[in-house]
C-alpha cells in the first residue's frame, strides 16, 4: 500500500479511506476491543482502539472524555448522573444488546459532566453516553 489519505465516516460502521488516489469504503463491526474490518476483500480483526489521549475516548476538548455506545443497544441501568466522581473502571452504565449485558465503564478517574439518554432508550452504535472531564 503507498500514500494513504484522510478516513471519513460515511454511515454506521462504513468509512471511506484515500489510497494512492483512489477512494475505497471500509466496512467496521464489533466493539472496539475486538474490531471486524473489511476492506478490500480480506477481513482483519483485532484491536484497533487508539490511545486514549487521543482516541476514542477524546471529545471536543483536552480534559474532555466522552464514552459511545460499541453497538446499538438499549440503556437498561443508568449509574451516574452529572457532578458524580467516578474511578478508572467503575461501571457508569448498563447497556444491552442481542440479550448480552455490556457495561460501559470508565476508562479513567474523572468527574460526569453529562449523561445522555435514558433507561430503556435504543441508541445506536457509536451514540454519546456519558461525558466526563478527566
């Protein structure tokens, strides 16, 4: 592969990527832990999370953290709500999804700034959760 340009998110789980000039779409499914990705005619899989200071953890401002739903879901349990401290780890809510239980949990120390939804909301892939300053 030569010059790769700029990724574009196109629609739930499709981007597109410049390579050497040409535009080629990218198909991404699963949690980010265990990403599927499909380009190309070959599939990869693995974990293609970025660092946290400026990954997907990262949301309109340094200092700013924002938690997404890894796929659509419904909100069954809401544990914080905005001014609450939270620890590296602690579970800020519960989702669920094809009948599995996936608590989103925070990746670092911090305080909430902002919870979005509400218990028994659908909310699809990538939807904002929860915000928090670090």
């Amino acid at each position: 592969m030569g010059s790769v340009g700029p990724v574009t998110r196109v629609g739930n789980g499709v981007f597109t990527v410049e390579v050497d000039g040409r535009t080629e779409t990218v198909f991404v499914a699963g949690p980010a832990h265990d990403r599927w990705l499909f380009w190309n005619g070959r599939v990869f899989r693995g974990d293609f999370r970025e660092n946290r200071s400026g990954g997907r953890y990262a949301h309109r401002a340094a200092g700013l953290r924002a938690l997404t739903a890894p796929m659509p879901a419904t909100i069954v349990k809401i544990h914080v709500k905005p001014g609450d401290a939270v620890a590296k780890g602690q579970t800020l809510m519960l989702l669920e999804a094809m009948k599995m239980e996936l608590p989103i949990r925070a990746p670092g120390d911090g305080l909430v700034s902002a919870v979005h939804g509400r218990e028994g909301q659908l909310v699809a892939a990538d939807a904002l959760l929860v915000e928090f300053a670090a």
